[in-house]
C-alpha cells in the first residue's frame, strides 16, 4: 500500500467514526457564539434593550449588563429593584447587586442604602478594590467616596404600601409568586465574551440587615466565560441553600444545554426543600458559550427576555410544577 493509500484510508476511517458514531473528540467542534446575546429574568425589556444596544454598538458584554440593569434600577415602577424598591420592615430600602466578567473578576454590594445604581457600585468593589463584596455602611462609604450621591430611593408609592403592610405586619418572607421583577442579566459580547449582573431590593418587609442571594456569587450570578452563565430570581434563601446559579453552570461544564441545567438545578431545589417547595418561586435562567439560552422555574408564571440577532421575545418559561 502506497503511502498516499494508507494515508486516505485512514482518513476515510476515521471521517466514518466520526460522522456516524459522532465520537467527541472527532466530532466537529461547536464554535463559541460571537453573535450579541442579552438574557434576563422577567419581563425586562427595556433593560435588555440598552443592553442590546450596547452589544450593536461593539461595546463589550460587562458594559452591555451594566448598562442593562441600570434601567430598573432608576424605575420608579419596578417594586424589586432599585429607587422605587419595596422597603424592610423598618421601612428602609436596601439594595443587594453584583456583577461578574469574563475573567472570572466579580464585585457585589450588599444591604447598602440611597444609592441609585448600586450595579455601578459592584463594578467599582471588582475593579477598584482586592475584595468582592462590600456590605451597608462600608459600602456606601466607598460609594461616597467614588463620586456617588445619596438619594432616597423610597418612593411615596411604596412608602404608602408599607404603611399599610404595617397595620397586620405580617411577615412572611415567601415572596409572592406573580410578584417579582429582580433582574438577572446574561450578555454575549461579538467577541464571544460573556458577563453578568443581577440586582434587586429584595424580598419586600424583610427583616433588617437580610441579604438574599442577589448579590451572593454563586447563588444569584454565575459566570465562567468557559461554560456559560446563569442567574435567578425568587426566593433567596432557596438559591442560597442549593447555590442555584453556580450549580446551572456546573451541569453546562458537564455538557448540559442551558434548558437542561436550569431544569436539573431546579430538581435540585426542590430536592432540598421537601414539602416546602410548593410555596415559594424561583426561576433560573442560563446561557452558554455557543449562544444558547435556556430558562425554568418551579411554579408557572415566571418568564425571561431575550435579544439576539432574530429580534426580542418574551418566553413563558416551562415549570416543574
Ligand atoms: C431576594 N431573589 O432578595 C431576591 C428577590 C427576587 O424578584 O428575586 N425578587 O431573595
């Protein structure tokens, strides 16, 4: 046999295993996305349209979720997120954010008080700072300190709710199935970067000085620019337990598509809260390094928008319940 021979059939050999036992390793490789990609929890779509525009505009995906999630954080009329947020019990509104990169750099400000845009404070805790989270008082004094101005971000409308939750002032910390606007966003950049940010009031009367899994690396936001990302919303406490997002992008690591991994992360929270489960939300949204995108949740009702290059849509997210 010529050289030129063996050398051809070998190649045919090896083509036939790979074409018809699609053996990975011969397999084709799935190329990273580089096609602009905004994800996030709920019907946000505004915040994923400034993302967007971000990402049009060959800005990078960090830029693109700051950017983002600024927009509820100034709405007045988003009651989970930022001024306009629901109070604590004491009728203070403290706000939970984080963020987190391509290279695996994160920032998060927690229970941190009359700052607008605490997603901007996070930025400057990852990039300004050796520390990851900066929490109430120091936070907001690094935020001073870093050119930020105070502002009240209790507005009449909510205060006038709490006012009223305070004649029963029952608390109960399971958040409202339907009631909910926490952001979590997931960008791809055209570089096929990706980043993440989730910001949020929290969950509405909570106690004094509770943080949720918001601003928790892990629980609320996880990137590895290697795998994918994910972010939730819901009940805190629960994505704390379970560390819910690190969790999603693990499966992905271990060859998931996003859909699959939000799936069998939620498995996982109801596995760890039997009987219990019933009663609360939480939603979990993924992206990975291809340009999918999946999402799940346990009860009906919560959703999630995408942009990609095909346009904007809400999708009603499928439940375990
Ligand atoms: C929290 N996960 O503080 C947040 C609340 C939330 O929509 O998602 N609300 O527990």
């Amino acid at each position: 046999m010529t050289t030129n021979r063996r050398t051809f059939l070998h190649r045919t050999f090896f083509t036939g295993i790979t074409t018809t036992l699609g053996i990975s390793g011969f397999a084709p490789k799935k190329q990273r996305s580089k096609a602009p990609l905004v994800v996030a929890t709920w019907n946000n779509e505004k915040a994923c349209q400034a993302a967007y525009q971000v990402l049009d505009q060959q800005g990078n995906a960090l830029d693109a979720v700051e950017q983002g999630v600024m927009i509820p954080e100034a709405d007045p009329n988003d009651r989970s997120v930022g001024y306009g947020g629901r109070p604590d019990r004491d009728g203070k509104v403290t706000v939970d954010s984080c963020i987190m990169d391509a290279k695996g750099q994160c920032g998060s400000v927690v229970f941190l008080e009359d700052i607008l845009h605490p997603v901007q404070v996070a930025r400057k805790v990852m990039e300004q700072t050796p520390h990851v989270i900066l929490a109430g008082e120091g936070a907001q004094q690094f935020a001073l300190a870093n050119g930020f101005e105070k502002q009240n971000l209790l507005t009449e409308d909510s205060r006038k709710e709490w006012q009223e939750w305070l004649k029963n002032a029952a608390y109960k910390p399971v958040i409202n199935i339907e009631n909910h606007d926490t952001i979590g966003m997931l960008t791809q950049d055209a570089m096929g970067d990706l980043a993440g940010a989730c910001t949020t009031s929290g969950a509405a009367y909570k106690m004094r000085g509770r943080v949720g899994d918001s601003p928790i690396i892990g629980a609320g936001l996880y990137v590895d620019n290697t795998v994918g990302s994910a972010t939730g919303t819901g009940l805190g406490e629960a994505l704390l337990r379970t560390l819910g997002s690190f969790l999603v992008v693990e499966f992905m690591r271990q060859g998931d598509t996003p859909q699959k991994a939000c799936e069998k992360a939620i498995k996982r929270v109801v596995d760890h809260h039997p009987g219990t489960y019933q009663e609360f939300q939480i939603g979990l949204i993924a992206t990975d390094i291809y340009g999918r995108y999946g999402g799940y949740s346990i009860q009906p009702g919560f959703s999630y928008f995408v942009i990609n290059a095909k346009g904007g849509q809400l999708i009603k997210s499928r439940s375990y319940l």
